[in-house]
C-alpha cells in the first residue's frame, strides 16, 4: 500500500525580536499590530513592532501557502 503525503495548507511567518535584557531571539508569529511578549530565558516582558500585513500576505501568497515549500517528488 502505497501511502500519500499530506500537503500543507498554511504557512505562517516567524520572526524574532532580541530580549533587550538578555539579548535572546524570542519567536512571534508576524505580529500585525503592537503586542507585547516575554522573554522564555529571562522573564523580560517587552514590546514588539508590528508587520506591514501586505508584506505577510506577499510573502504566503509567493509560498503558495507552504506548497512551494514541499521538496520535489513528495507532491
């Protein structure tokens, strides 16, 4: 039997904003207005600059929402 790979349906942009305190790259998802998160190393919590959201959807839409991601033969 053969088995079929599933394929995405989303992509999700990560960035990562340094603790002012103790310099960490902590992750966000593409944050689309002013937000704030904690540093997982430090405790710090700080505030994070938003996205330009046209940039976001640029980017999904070029990735074919994580479809043109998917290495060759496993489409």
């Amino acid at each position: 039997m053969q088995e079929e790979f599933v394929q995405p349906a989303e992509v999700e942009i990560l960035l990562f904003y340094p603790c002012p305190r103790c310099g960490r790259k902590v992750p966000a998802i593409a944050p689309k207005e002013v937000s704030q998160i904690k540093c997982d190393e430090c405790g710090q919590v700080f505030l994070i600059a938003p996205v330009d959201e046209k940039g976001i959807c640029y980017l999904k839409t070029a990735l074919v929402h994580g479809l043109a991601l998917v290495k060759e033969g496993y489409n």
